[in-house]
C-alpha cells in the first residue's frame, strides 16, 4: 500500500489512507498543497498513495507568539520582575555566556533554529514578533505577514510581507506595575484596538479593558508558562474566555518560555475544556494572524498536517494534548514533507530532506538542519535543543572484536 517515491509532492496528486480523522477511519487526497478530499476514499485510480498507518490526522498547529532569533537562550535572569523592560535590561549582557556565543551565530541561523523548535513539536505556522528578514519565507515553517511594535511607546516597529492588511501585534500589559495596567487603555485611546489587533499576554488587564477588548473584537494570545517565569502570574485566562475574546496560544521564546508550544498545551491541560486549547493553536490562532483558511482540516484548505501515532487516545485533541514530541512522526507544509519519521521515511526518497537523530531517532527534516549542527556545536558544545538531543547522522565504523589472546 505505501507508494514509494513521493518525489513531486507539491504539484501531484496523492493521498494518505488509513488515518483517523475526528475518531473516523478515512482518507485524504492532496493536490497541488491544498487538501482536495477528506472521509472515505473515493475512487484512487493510478493516483499515488501512503498508508496512515491508523495515526491521528490534525491541522498544522500554530505558534502564536515566538520570536524565533531568540530561540536558543535558556531561561535567563533571576524574577519576578515588574515588567518586561526590567527584565530586559537585567538579562542582556551580550559580551557574556550564553548570550556571547549565540550572537556568534547570524541572525538567518538563529531564525533556523526558532523555526526547528516549532517544527519539532508539529507547528506548521508562526507568529514571528521581531525584525524580519529576508529569506523568512525559506524558512521550513511559514511566518505570514505582520506588523508590530515591540510594546506600547517602544521604538521597536516593523512589519514583513503584504503588510498593509497584515493582522498588527504588540506586547501589552505585560508586567505587574502601574504602567502595565494603564497600557490597554492608552493603546484603545491611540484607537491602535480593533479586530486586526492583537494584544500579547495581557496580564495586567483590568475587568474594564476585558470589556474594551469584547466591544472592539481585539484578539489576545496567552503565553502562560513565560508571563509564570517572569512575573509569577499570567492573563485571566477564564474572564477573557467568559467575555468572548479571541484566544490563542502562544510560547514566547526560550528565554522566558517552554521548550515547545507541545509543551506548553501539556502544562495548561485541564484549565480550559481540550477542544479549545485545540482551537487556541489552530483556528483561533489562524484567524488571529490573518490566515484563516489554516488550522482545519477542509477542503480547499492547504495541506499544513500532522501525522500523531498515539494509539491509546479518545479524540484528536487528547491525541494533541497527551503526545510526545516522538509521536508526531508526519509534519506537512503546504503538502510538503518538512518532517519525516518511520513509517513514512521510505515514502519521501527526496534528497530536500536531511537526515538527524532526534531523542536517538532518526528523523528527517526540510531545510540545512545539518550545517547548522555543525556550525553551532563548535559554539554551543553539547547541549540539548528545546528539551531534545539533536545529532548529526554519524556513520561510526563497527567496533572490532576483541582479540583473541
Ligand atoms: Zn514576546
């Protein structure tokens, strides 16, 4: 049943059998990077073909707050602090470690490895709240187009792609102080509040600009594990909920944040009902970033998918909310493998992809996953990525046998 040489995934036409798809057995047919079937198979004729092997199919998930050059720092500074300003100025020494050896590496490289941490843990999509760059769209996850401000009154601005009608992104209140809670009230009397806004933590918000924020449609992602780190609390997450205020998820960057938005789902698992953390990394989080036709599985929709072996779970969300970073053994782009793990590996021969051993497990990535291994550890030494071990493939000779005296 598995096809083999799936060389030309973007423009053939293919499908994925034997899968679940919301508890059901089905299939899916992709055509040109967009999904163009989902339930039964239909009639396969000569089309090309790879068995799911019972795995859970779910949308690409959605980072909705990374900024991906900042990606390699550890936890860093000693809070809580009264606001994020503190912290910074605190923690940024960059003539010292770990910091020193990091800026070693080029902005583009670090941008790869942000882009790694999210594709490790099944993100097909990012909210990049930084600079941009270039070549963002060569990255191996996709970053649309934004604006934002680094937070309210800071110089730090910009926007990447069609930005003119680009969703518009800003830290805010974000801290314990006086001059956090007043943020959300000068941001709506700037009138910078509507429904292309989207306010970052928000865990100085008031009751009153809970209202303002339903009244004006302003979305709001969470990060609860950084805004824990740094301040020791986080946004009222059920008040925000109660209000109807659009919610996604989001993991900041490692410096404040978890290993992975995986792991970020795990840790708030029983705060909110499991279907809308699902929402907060797929619809929710798409129509916060101006791309709603992502986070679904539709047809018509683009091929961004996850293949999750967990064999044990009810529904696709406790699949989501229960797995490993090893369960996810299928991540799609646009209907193009970015990464790939047995079963499936003999199903994609391309040569785009590189090969790795993550957590022991060879691994297939899309992208110069290889040079950067090589390029960092000289700088870095041995060290874990976002919680895992990522090696290069070494072709060690066979030990000899011992000799016989
Ligand atoms: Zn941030």
């Amino acid at each position: 049943m598995i096809a083999m040489g799936l060389q030309n995934e973007r423009i053939m036409t293919w499908w994925i059998t034997n899968v679940l798809i919301n508890g059901e057995r089905g299939s899916i047919r992709l055509h040109q990077g967009k999904i163009t079937h989902l339930g039964q198979i239909s009639s396969v004729h000569s089309e090309k073909q790879m068995d799911g092997e019972g795995c859970w199919l779910l949308p690409g998930l959605i980072n909705a707050h990374d900024h991906l050059g900042l990606d390699l720092l550890p936890h860093l500074g000693n809070p809580p602090y009264a606001n994020s300003e503190e912290w910074g100025k605190a923690v940024y020494q960059p003539d010292r470690s770990p910091i020193r050896e990091i800026w070693e590496l080029s902005y583009w490289e670090r941008l790869l490895w942000g882009a790694y941490r999210n594709l490790l843990s099944g993100v097909t999509t990012v909210q990049h709240h930084d600079r941009a760059h270039r070549q963002l769209g060569s990255l191996p996850i996709q970053v649309p187009a934004y604006r934002w401000c680094h937070r309210p009154g800071s110089k730090l601005k910009g926007w990447y792609g069609w930005a003119r009608h680009a969703p518009f992104f800003i830290h805010a209140a974000e801290g314990t102080d006086e001059a956090s809670y007043r943020e959300v009230d000068q941001l709506h009397q700037q009138g910078k509040l509507g429904p292309r806004t989207v306010l970052i933590h928000g865990i100085a918000l008031k009751p009153k600009d809970i209202e303002v924020l339903a009244q004006t449609d302003t979305g709001l992602v969470w990060c609860p594990s950084s805004n824990q780190f740094l301040y020791g609390q986080t946004a009222p997450i059920k008040a925000l909920r109660k209000a109807g205020i659009t919610l996604a998820l989001g993991t900041d960057s490692t410096a404040s944040g978890p290993d992975t938005l995986l792991a970020e789902l795990q840790t708030v698992r029983g705060l909110l009902p499991d279907a809308e953390l699902m929402a907060m990394v797929t619809t929710n989080a798409a129509r916060l970033l101006g791309v709603p036709e992502r986070g679904q599985l539709r047809v018509g929709s683009p091929a961004d998918l996850l293949l999750i072996c967990s064999p044990g779970a009810s529904s696709a969300a406790e699949a989501l909310l229960t797995c490993s970073p090893q369960d996810i053994r299928l991540v799609l782009v646009r209907g193009m493998p970015a990464l790939v793990r047995a079963p499936f590996i003999e199903s994609f021969p391309s040569t785009r992809l590189s090969p790795v051993n993550v957590n022991g497990e060879l691994t297939m990535l899309q992208g110069p996953i290889s040079t950067l291994l090589k390029r960092t550890r000289p700088l870095l030494g041995e060290r874990l990525y976002f919680g895992q071990p990522i090696e290069l493939l070494t072709a060690k000779p066979l030990p000899s046998p011992p000799r016989e005296r």
